[in-house]
C-alpha cells in the first residue's frame, strides 16, 4: 500500500478519445499484428510526487467479424503527467477508442516550503 506523506491529496480526471481509425482508414482499423498507439496527458498542475493513476475504455468500438483484443495502460507517470498506451495485436480490428483516467496523489500547499 502507498502511504500519503501530505495531509492535501489532489484528484484529477480526464476523458480522451485515442483515436478514431475507422474514419480515416487508420492502421488500428486496417492493419493487422501488433499496434500501439500512445497519447501524452499533461496535469493541471503538477502533484508533489508520482500520483497512482488508473487508465480504463470508456467506449470501444470493434469489428464484430475479429476477436476482440485490447491492452490499455499508463506509463511514464510522473508528477506532471503520464502517457497513456493504447495496444492491440493479431486481426483485431479496432475503430475507435476512448479512455478515461483518474489520478490521485499528493499536493503542495501554499504553506509548503523547503530550506535551500
């Protein structure tokens, strides 16, 4: 468990749509094997040190005709934001895709001060 050093705990959320191939014949939608698709997400302002940060599909929408295979993940958390990545692999064809995230960690006071 992670334990909050700071008695001020900041949440930030956001939705962002990844993509949307099948408009423009994009390669989620006409390729095959292994895609990835990856997706910079910037904090309002930066949290005191690494938050945990939960990604999920809020709306996918797939080829009914393939097997339906997605993997959704953050990496490179860090205090000001995080990437969300977006994988899927073999025939599976994949349209569109949004994520929701949710960020939760410590945040600095205005009475916060270090001694330099």
């Amino acid at each position: 468990m992670r334990r909050l050093s700071s008695h001020l705990t900041g949440v930030e959320r956001g939705s962002i749509v990844l993509f949307s191939d099948y408009q423009d014949g994009g390669a989620m939608w006409t390729g095959n094997g292994p895609r990835e698709l990856r997706r910079i997400v910037e904090f309002s302002e930066p949290f005191r040190s690494e938050p945990i940060v939960h990604v999920s599909m809020s709306m996918w929408d797939m080829d009914q005709k393939t097997n339906q295979r997605a993997d959704i993940s953050a990496e490179m958390v860090n205090p000001e934001g995080f990437v969300i990545v977006f994988r899927t692999w073999g025939d599976t064809r994949v349209a569109r895709i949004r994520a929701d995230w949710l960020a939760i960690g410590e945040i600095s006071s205005e009475d916060d001060w270090e001694i330099v």
